[in-house]
C-alpha cells in the first residue's frame, strides 16, 4: 500500500507540473517604466546595449516623435533630429552609438548615425533615392537600413564606417528588400520580395548573395528580423493556416516555429547569443503580450515579471541583450526595461 501510495502522488505531482507548463515559472525580471520627454506621455523602446543603454522614441510636448536615449537613473536625452520635426531610434551598440530615421528640414526622412555627445549624421541616399532608414548597427560600426533606388523601390543596405551606402541587392526576380538586423561577423538579415512577389526572409553573408532563408511548412512568406553572433535568426512566418508565427533558424537547419501560449498570433523581432529571443504574442481574444522562449519553453513575460504595477501589461518586447534583459512596450505605450535579479541598471561598469 505505501507503494502504491508513492507511485499515485508521484503520478499527481507530474500532471499538475504537466499541467502548469512553462507559464508556471518563478518570475526572474524586474520592471522598469522608462518614462518620457518634458511633457510628453507616450514612449517606446526598439533597442539596448550590453549595458543597458536603451533607445527608441518618445512624444516631446508638442507631440512630435523623437528618437531618445536612456541610462538608468539619468533622465531621457532627446536626440534631436536632422532640421526637421520627428525623429526614431532603432539600434545602438556597444559604444554607445545610434542609428535610427529622422526628418530633414525639407521633410524628407533620412537614416542617420550619432556617436555619443556629438549631434546627428545624415547617412545620406542610394544614387538617385530620396530616402533612408537605419534598423541596426554592429559594434564595428557597419549600419543596415533600407533605403529608396533610382526607380522608386526599397532597397536594403549596408554602410560601412567611412563610406557610402550599398546595395545590398534583392532575391532573384525580386525588385524590393529591406535590411533589419546585421552581427559582429557582418551577416545581415532582412527581408525581400522572390520572383513570386512573396516576401522572404533572407540572410547576407559578406562577399555573397542575398539567400532566401526559406518558409515554414505549408506557409508562403517570412521576415527576418535578428541575428546573433552564431547565425542565429528570428523573426515572422506564416504557417500553413495563414497564421502569423516566431520562428527561429539555425545555421544549416530549416525554420521552425517557436511554440505559442495560446495557439494564436506570434512575431520574434530579438535574439541574444545565448539563443533567448523576445516578440509579441497574441490571445484568442485579441491582446498582444511580451513573450521570452528560453531554452524550447515560451514564457509570458507579464508572468515572469515580479513587481510589475497593477494595469500594467507588457504588449510588445523588442530586444534582449547578453544579460537577458529585455526592452519593449506596454499596451498604454511606456517603453519598458525588464532586468534579471539580483541585477540593477544602477550597478554597471562601463567595460564590463
């Protein structure tokens, strides 16, 4: 009988873990509103450094968008803009450089670099374009956006410090690309239009052609959105039903999809090199949730989040560095940080 009882408990303890799945986790983060500009309440962030150093944009008193920088416990820098009114940030890197959109004087919108207490850079056009934007940038300073051809199509591009925009080109048959994510080993991933006008994600490897990374089963179309130090890439996906999913590929392997918290809507726009990616995920009901997959398990980062305020709902994360930590947005538009335990902004060492 004792045995018997040791095996029904055993039984009864594995269904419940079973049944509590990943969601069931210990919260690991600690939230952090960003707050906003002198008079504005709106805020999001895109992108933050291994030190935490978070941008993005933020409405200023007179509601126009600007791109901002953050350090912890330091108020919001607006970065101003190119003469004109709005300006975003998309990327920083390691040395605290950033690159995003901004608007000219004549309201044209111009990708642009800005290397710490200096002001904006135009990155300028490709040869006959009008526009630009800047998505990411590396630690060796190599800049990825999209930008306007001499016919009027997106193409994306590569800036190399120093020199102009490049084309990188399209997929074959193709007439469009665009450029969101570039690592250390200067691989870039993006997306473009196939010969079949379907967009798909590809990866540029330096010296190569653009390579269409493929779809997932049964679906028709993909993005690449990130890219890590060992070629690893995240991003949207179909599936065979039409349903927007997180996918993830490895170096050699297909695409595969990343699992979903509720069967429904997902997209990974971040990935670390630890191979933690963050993205949005939507509820049969239609709410949009912050998600972390971690190690083959998806996890709402609302319910990984210790002390996060009552109405506060993380919507949409964007990107996680090497420490974990993770930026994004709430559903009432605050940009937010998300830090490990144990860890706060407060204690890091530059050269860390």
């Amino acid at each position: 009988m004792k045995n018997l009882s040791l095996a029904i408990a055993a039984l009864t303890l594995a269904a419940t873990l079973a049944l509590a799945g990943p969601l069931a986790a210990a919260p690991r983060y600690y939230y952090h509103d960003l707050g906003g500009l002198p008079g504005g309440n709106a805020s999001r962030a895109y992108g933050l450094n291994r030190f935490g150093q978070v941008v993005g944009y933020a409405y200023n008193s007179a509601w126009n968008s600007r791109a901002f920088l953050k350090n912890y416990g330091q108020t919001m820098e607006d970065l101003g803009t190119l003469g004109g009114s709005s300006s975003t940030a998309y990327g920083i890197n390691g040395t605290g450089r950033v690159v995003g959109e901004a608007l000219t004087a004549s309201g044209k919108t111009r990708a642009f670099f800005k290397e710490p207490g200096q002001a904006m850079e135009d990155l300028g056009t490709l040869e006959g374009g009008s526009w630009s934007r800047a998505y990411a940038i590396n630690h060796a300073g190599q800049v990825v956006g999209s930008a306007d051809d001499a016919a009027g199509n997106s193409r994306a591009f590569l800036k190399e410090p120093g020199q102009a925009l490049q084309d990188l080109g399209v997929l074959e048959g193709g007439n469009w690309s665009l450029a969101y994510g570039v690592n250390d080993a200067g691989q870039v991933v993006g997306v473009a239009q196939n010969a079949d006008s379907y967009s798909r994600a590809f990866l540029k490897n330096p010296g190569q052609a653009i390579q269409d990374l493929g779809i997932l089963e049964g679906g028709s179309w993909s993005r690449a959105f990130g890219i890590n130090r060992t070629g690893q890439v995240v991003g949207t996906a179909d599936d065979a039903y039409g349903n927007s999913r997180a996918f993830l590929k490895d170096p050699g392997r297909a695409m595969r999809k990343l699992g979903e918290l509720w069967d429904a809507y997902s997209g990974a726009n971040g990935i670390n090199d630890a191979g933690q990616v963050v993205g949005w995920a939507q509820d049969a009901g239609g709410n949009y949730c912050a998600f972390l997959w971690d190690k083959g398990a998806i996890y709402d980062l609302n319910d990984l989040t210790a002390d996060l305020p009552s109405g506060v709902r993380l919507k949409e994360a964007q990107a996680i560095n090497a420490r974990g930590w993770i930026v994004g947005y709430t559903a009432n538009d605050r940009a937010f940080l998300l830090t490990t335990g144990g860890y706060l902004p407060s204690m890091l060492l530059l050269g860390d």
